[in-house]
C-alpha cells in the first residue's frame, strides 16, 4: 500500500508539473514573450522531419513583416559547438541596436535560444526566434530579421541523411548561412560541406550559376593569432589561403573546392578566439561576461555587427528575386515536401560510400571476365554450339567469376559484400539468357522454324480442305482455307520484317505464334510419331549376299 501510495503522489507530482508548464507556455503566448519556435520537428525513431506549418504562420504572416523583404540568418555545424550561445549574443544585440553597449552587463544572464554546457546535444530540429525583429535599412527601406537555429549535426542519433537534410534546408531558406567550426577548416568540413549544398541543390526546381547566396566561416577557438588575426580580415586571408585551388593539387581536392565556390554568391571567414576556461569547464556558466575572456568579448562586439547591422543585412532571394516573409513560408513547405518524399537520392556516409563503389568495381570485373570468357564460346564469329554444352561451360564461368568477385579485397564486411555478390549471381544469368539467344540465332533450323511451322500449317489446312470439300463439309472446308490464307500471309509479312528490318513487333509477334505452334503440336506430334515407328523399322535391313556361280563351280 505504501510503495502503491509512493507511485501515487510520484505520477500526480509529474503531471501538476506537466500542467504548469503547459500553462506557463499558454501564459507566454497570451503575453507574447518571445522564446525559440519549433518549425521543423526531428523524428528520432524514423529519421524523419515534419515542418510546423501553423507556428511558421504565426511566425510569417504577422500583420506587421507578412509583406516585408526577409533577412535570414541561420547557424549551422556540429554539435556541441556554441551556435545557441552565439545567437543569444545576436539576439541581444537585435533588441539593443541605438545601445553602443548592446553586449550587456557584467552579471547578466545569457537567455533566448536554449543552451547548456556538456556533451549532449541540446537543439533537435530547426528552432527560430518567435519576434521577427524590423529593421530600418540605410536606403530606408524596412526588412524583417529572422534568427534561425539548427540542430547541431553528426551525434550519435542523426544519420547523415538527417545531417544533410537539416544543413541543406537551412541552407536553402537562409540568406545568411552561418557555417560554425571549431579551430581550424578540415578537409573532412570542407567535403561534407559539397554534399550539403549538392544535396539542397538537388531539391531545388532549377540550378542557377550560383544558388545560394552568403557563407561566412565561423572558427571557434582558433589559436593561431600570430599567422591570421582574430576577425574578418584575418578570417578572410586564412580563407583565400585554405579554399585556393593549385594545379599540383589531387583532382579531388580541386573539385571541392570549385563546387563551394560555385554554390555562394558571397563567401567570407572570421576568426574567434576561445572564451575561457571558466566557460569550457564551469558547468554553472550562465552567460555572465564577467566569466568570458574579453579577447572573445572583442571579437564578438566586431562579429554580430558583420552579420546584423542595418547596412550589413543581406536579404533573402531566390531566382534572383528578393522575397517577403510571406513568400518563405511557401518556399518552406515546398522544399520540405521535397525532403520528405523518395525523389532524391540518400546521402551516404563516406565509409559506405567508398565501400559501396569498391564492391560495385569487384561486381564489373568479374562480370567483365565471364562476357570475355562467353564471347570467345559462343560469341559473334563462334559457330553455333548445343544449349547443354553452352550452359555447362556457363555454371564454369559462373562459378569462376564469383570466386574473382570473393577474391578482391572489398570493404563494408561480409553482410554488406554478399548483396553485391548475389546482384552479380542474378546479372550473370541475365547475361547467359542473352548468350543463349544469340546462339540460337546461329542454329539455321531454329531461324527456320518459323517459315517451316507456317508451312506445315498451310499444308495441313489444304489437305483439311479436300478432304472435307470431298466429303461434303463445304463450311469447315472454307474455315480451312481461311486459316491457310491467314498462315500465307503471315509468312509474306514475316519475311517482309526479316529483309527490310522494319514492323519488328510483328515480325515478333508472328515468331512468337509459330514457336507456341510447333512447341504445343507439332513438336508433341512428332514426339508421338516417333514413339510409335521406332527408328529402326524405318531401316531396310541388309539382304543376304547370294553365292556366285564361280564359288559353286568351284565346290563342284
């Protein structure tokens, strides 16, 4: 009864929790506190994203920006790697743009987007700031400002079609891609950033010379100050450096670096130094500056200004044509239709990738081998050859082709190779079905089954017809006559089709027809005729060899 009562109070503390956060969050709403909205939701069990169409209407078509050119700028990278705590920073300095001092005090708290330090992840999907901020450009024209973040990418429960997608999207809909990084521009970034745009490049409808607009590098930690300064300049210099294509370099290397230069309008870098230990290793840190180390505080009061400063601001355009916040929305739900049907094609992991490619190379070498050994059986100039010999020397080559198969060294492990080994098992006997046909063809009563089936037909019909003209049957007579002038004529058409090549669907048609004829009667016919004259009473047997008057003379 106790431990009953104990779970008792345990489920109704748990739902009067339940219950006032619930209410608390109807509370915000009614009051309009802005906080993080989530647009697109991760499915973690199916690998799956659903867009929230009724909080991206909220958030788009206010009465106040629906109609309004929209600047998006939306962080991205891996996980665990700051990009929340940077847009709070942001979103402080949206809320105090006349504020030379928009960075804040000494002991105020970090809030908005939700962060925390650790190793687990914290962002799941794509979250953006309920308040789109208006801005007053310089030229006087009014944008509207939306903050976007994305759930961190390569943990432990996204695969890299969910990395990919994310990545892609927010690519897509931002003017602003902010790719975050930590210390240094790898090669390994570099590559997954090719098929994060190749991949949202597919889903859009038409590919421009360049269809997305702004990058900007962001290097976290970076500890190299005395090569390339902290800031944009020193970001820019490293940048050049790092994305320069050099004709001594691997082709690889070349390609990427051409297909991201290909896919921005605008690509810069800024360097920003660590914040401290206090913030790496304090896992009370709350965002207070008087805990950062003012190198990071410096570098950011230059950063933020670069991305959202009213003469900075880049807005938002697609086929050239800048769009309104209304305008997105649209855009959102047409590509997330895109990334959730079957239409594009699943990234793949490297390992996968590269495993998938080496067992398809060991699939056309030993492929390869078989065609060369089969043509040189019964290939164009070989003579004809029986079907048993041919499908003999065929399991031989079978056989020895997937041993080549089994004897490359292949990655991916043994589960992986063996579907690869039996689409290479299943394309041999495709192959062999072709050979067989081919030497078919080269059997000259196989060729003339045809003309000979059509002209058993018509004798066997003429002979039908006297014999029932004679006796009398004029109507089964005629029917005979009818089916022998049918038979005639398929064999003019037929041998129309052989000499000029053209109506091959009759010409197949009418082969098609005569096969099933002579395999149905004909065959079964001769069959039965067959085993009822044995063949050896069709033989004269040799007569006696009669003695010479000579011999006898010779006797006598």
């Amino acid at each position: 009864m106790a431990a009953a009562e104990s779970r008792l109070k345990q489920r109704s503390h748990k739902n009067s929790i339940f219950t006032e956060d619930t209410s608390q969050m109807r509370q915000e709403e009614e009051v309009g506190v802005a906080r993080p909205v989530q647009i697109v939701v991760a499915d973690e069990e199916e690998h799956s994203f659903s867009l929230q169409e009724a909080a991206l209407e909220r958030l788009l078509l206010q009465e106040e920006v629906r109609d309004l050119h929209v600047v998006v700028v939306s962080v991205a990278g891996a996980f665990r790697k700051g990009k929340s705590f940077l847009l709070d920073f942001m979103l402080r300095y949206m809320y105090s743009q006349s504020s030379c001092l928009w960075i804040g005090g000494e002991d105020e708290p970090l809030t908005g987007f939700t962060w925390r330090g650790g190793c687990e992840r914290e962002t799941t999907g794509i979250l953006a700031w309920s308040e789109v901020f208006v801005v007053e450009k310089p030229d006087g024209c009014k944008v509207a400002v939306l903050l976007i973040d994305t759930q961190g990418a390569f943990d432990s429960q996204s695969t890299i079609k969910d990395c990919a997608t994310l990545f892609a999207l927010s690519t897509m809909t931002s003017s602003v891609q902010v790719y975050n990084l930590s210390q240094n521009v790898q090669e390994d970034d570099l590559q997954h950033l090719q098929l994060f745009t190749e991949y949202g490049r597919l889903a859009m409808e038409e590919v421009y010379e360049k269809p997305f607009q702004t990058l900007m590098f962001l290097i976290r930690d970076w500890s190299y100050p005395y090569e390339h300064p902290y800031g944009l300049e020193g970001g820019q210099s490293f940048l050049e450096k790092r994305l320069q294509v050099k004709q001594n370099q691997h082709e690889e290397l070349q390609n990427v670096r051409k297909h991201i230069h290909s896919c921005f309008s605008k690509i810069s870098c800024f360097l920003l130094p660590h914040p401290g230990l206090k913030v790496a290793t304090n896992p009370h840190f709350d965002g207070r500056l008087r805990d950062i180390d003012e190198d990071f505080q410096k570098e950011l009061v230059n950063l933020v200004p670069t991305l959202l400063s009213p003469e900075n601001l880049v807005e938002k355009e697609i086929r050239g044509v800048k769009i309104t916040c209304k305008d997105l929305l649209h855009y959102f739900k047409a590509y997330m239709k895109i990334y959730q049907g079957e239409e594009l094609p699943h990234p793949k992991s490297m390992l996968q990738a590269t495993a998938e490619a080496n067992n398809l190379a060991a699939v056309a070498g030993a492929k390869d081998l078989y065609n060369k050994s089969m043509e040189q059986i019964c290939g164009g100039d070989r003579p004809y050859i029986s079907p048993a010999e041919l499908e003999r020397r065929h399991s031989e080559l079978r056989l020895a082709s997937v041993r080549h198969f089994r004897s490359v060294k292949k990655m991916g492990g043994e589960d992986f190779c063996r579907r690869y080994q039996e689409q290479l098992e299943v394309e041999l006997d495709e192959a062999f079905a072709n050979f067989s046909k081919h030497n078919d063809g080269k059997n000259i009563f196989y060729a003339a089954r045809t003309p000979a089936t059509l002209f058993a037909v018509m004798f066997v019909m003429y002979v039908a017809s006297l014999v029932t003209g004679f006796v009398g049957i004029s109507s089964v007579a005629t029917l005979c006559n009818l089916v022998m002038g049918v038979a005639l004529t398929a064999l003019c058409v037929w041998a129309y089709t052989k000499y000029s090549g053209e109506f091959r669907e009759v010409g197949g048609v009418i082969d098609q027809v005569a096969e099933t004829l002579w395999e149905q009667i004909f065959s079964k016919l001769f069959e039965v005729a067959r085993s009822r004259v044995p063949l050896g009473s069709l033989i004269l047997a040799p007569r006696p060899r009669l003695a010479s008057n000579n011999n006898v003379k010779k006797k006598n």
